[in-house]
C-alpha cells in the first residue's frame, strides 16, 4: 500500500474499534504525567485508589534500595573466597540485584512522576546508606586505606 493512499482511507468503524480493545484498559502513557490513576508493573495495579497508589510508592522505594544494598553488599564483592558455594551465592545475589533492577526500570516506564521519584529516591538512600562512607565505621577506612596505593594528592 503507498503512503497516499494511507491518507484517504476512512477511519474504522466503532463496531471494529470495539473487538480490538477492552473497554476497562487504561491508556499507556508516552510521557510524564503526575496523578495516581496508573498500572505499575501488573494490569490494573495501583488502580485509582489513592492508598494503593501511596503502597505502590512504597514498593518501589522498597524495591530501589533493596537493589542498592544488594549492589554495595559483601557477597557482590566476593571476599576473597574461592569455593563453589561462594561462587553459587555471589550469583544467586546478583541476579537478584538485576531482577530488581529491572523491577524499578519497569515500573518507571508506567511514565508517572511520582514513581519515578520515589525510584530516584530509593537508589539515593541505598546509596547513602550501603554505599558511600557516611555510615561506615572508622575502622572499615581504614581497612580500604590500607590497600590503596599512597595517593600523589591528584584526585584524577
């Protein structure tokens, strides 16, 4: 068929319209938009009530430093450990960081502002709390100064 002639064909009839789609869908959103009437991550969830929009908030706060700890955690960094156990472990954690990972992209994909602050927010705290130096102990310091090399004062 060319391009034209797409032009000047009629639109389809309702009756048509009506077996392509469910009357209780809700229109997918292609950019930002702020409310709690949304589906993230399953059909028809949160909905429209305003507490099970605030529990789907929660979740994926949850969700995102859930993700960042296991990210910052002992097990991802391996220990120094060798054996099939460790080994078995290290993945088992990091296909559970990723999978929820992807959990947070997806529900941040459901375009709303408000979930994809709360993503924000969760990968923040995580991170302020499982990665940076802020709520680790003096002694962890000094364990990680003791094995760098001697710093020349260029910060490159």
């Amino acid at each position: 068929m060319d391009h034209d002639n797409m032009h000047n064909m009629p639109p389809p009839s309702s009756s048509s319209m009506a077996n392509q789609t469910k009357p209780h869908m809700m229109m997918m959103h292609m950019t930002f938009f702020w409310g709690k009437n949304t589906e993230v991550l399953f059909s028809g969830w949160p909905g429209t009530s305003s507490g099970m929009y605030a529990l789907c908030l929660i979740v994926v706060f949850l969700l995102a430093v859930i993700a960042e700890w296991l990210a910052h955690s002992p097990i991802l960094r391996g220990g120094g450990s060798t054996s099939r156990a460790a080994g078995i472990a290290q993945t088992a954690a990091y296909t559970l960081k990723t999978g929820l990972s992807y959990l947070v992209m997806l529900a941040v994909m459901s375009f709303n502002g408000g979930v994809f602050i709360v993503a924000i927010a969760g990968y923040a705290v995580g991170f302020l709390v499982f990665g940076s130096k802020t709520f680790k102990k003096p002694s962890d310091d000094r364990k990680i100064a003791d094995v760098l090399p001697p710093s020349s004062g260029c910060v490159c």
